[in-house]
C-alpha cells in the first residue's frame, strides 16, 4: 500500500510534465503556423478564432481540459467566417451566433463524457470572455488585429507552461 501511494505523485507529475510541455509545444507550432498563413499566406484576420479553436483541439492530447474551449471557438470561429464572408443583414448576426453556440452547446453535450464540468465551464468562461472583449474591440483598437501580437501570446503562453515545468523540476529535485 506505501509503494503505491508513493508511486502515484511521481506518475501525476510525469503526467502534468508531459501535459505542460505538450501543450507548449502545440502553442509554439501554433503560433509559428498562425503567423506564416497570415503574413504569409494572406489569411484574413476572421480566421484568428477558426485557428486558434483548432491550436486548442490539437492541444486537448495533452490538456483534455481544453477541449470544452476548443469545441466553442471551432464553432464560433466559424461563425465569424461565415458571418464575415455570408450576405447576413445586421439584425441577423445575433441570431446566427446564439445559434453557432447553441450547436457548440449540443457538440459539448455529446463530449459529456470526455469533459469535467467544472474545469469545463471554468476554461470556457476564461476563452471566450477574452476573445469576444478582444473582437469587440479589434475595430477601435488596430493594434489588436495584429499578428504579432497573436503570435507573440501564444508564444509567451508557451514560455510560461515551459518556466512552469522548469520550476517544478527544480523545486521536486532532490537536494
């Protein structure tokens, strides 16, 4: 029974390493692939949520808790296509997004299985408060609709999750 119970930690910390170094390495990737096709390729600036839903979904293999945020920001990443590219009047737009995410809703409801609610509606509140304060003010403020700046946050993200593991190591290191 003590072998186990110290054999657990070391395996929830393997675990957590292998998460936080995993997930910064798909940020990194991320950032570097969102750059490139929007300096690059031409991509539109609406593409922004589209991409970055799908940096979270390639995330969830090592962050599960990501998949509730990236299942939201795939569909109203593709709202934001739509609505931008589609032929929608202005008293039209709300609707279609209350509908995007009553179909993110309904995709999550199927994912029950695979997502705490807890850690879930946490991770939700915390993305999309964010990037809808963000695209609400992407018109007034220019600078936010720059891909430096994107490609920089995920990067910087990146580093946090990396000095995260550093610290850890350090700290659990024996003396």
């Amino acid at each position: 029974m003590t072998a186990t119970r110290s054999l657990a930690p070391a395996s929830a910390e393997r675990r957590g390493s292998k998460e936080r170094i995993g997930t910064a390495a798909v940020y990194v990737a991320g950032g570097i692939v969102y750059y490139l096709l929007r300096e690059m390729g031409g991509l539109d600036f609406t593409a922004s949520p589209l991409l970055y839903g799908l940096m979270l979904l390639v995330a969830c293999r090592f962050r599960p808790r990501l998949l509730a945020s990236a299942v939201l920001m795939l569909v109203w990443g593709a709202a934001v296509l739509v609505d931008g590219k589609g032929p929608f009047p202005a008293d039209r737009t709300a609707p279609f997004f209350m509908a995007a995410f009553g179909l993110g809703a309904g995709i999550l409801l199927l994912l029950r299985g695979r997502i705490e609610p807890r850690v879930a509606l946490e991770s939700i509140a915390a993305v999309m408060t964010t990037a809808g304060v963000w695209f609400y003010f992407v018109h007034d403020i220019p600078m936010l609709e720059k891909t430096w700046l994107w490609t920089g946050y995920f990067l910087l993200y990146a580093a946090g999750l990396l000095v995260g593991e550093w610290y850890i190591r350090r700290v659990n290191q024996p003396a």
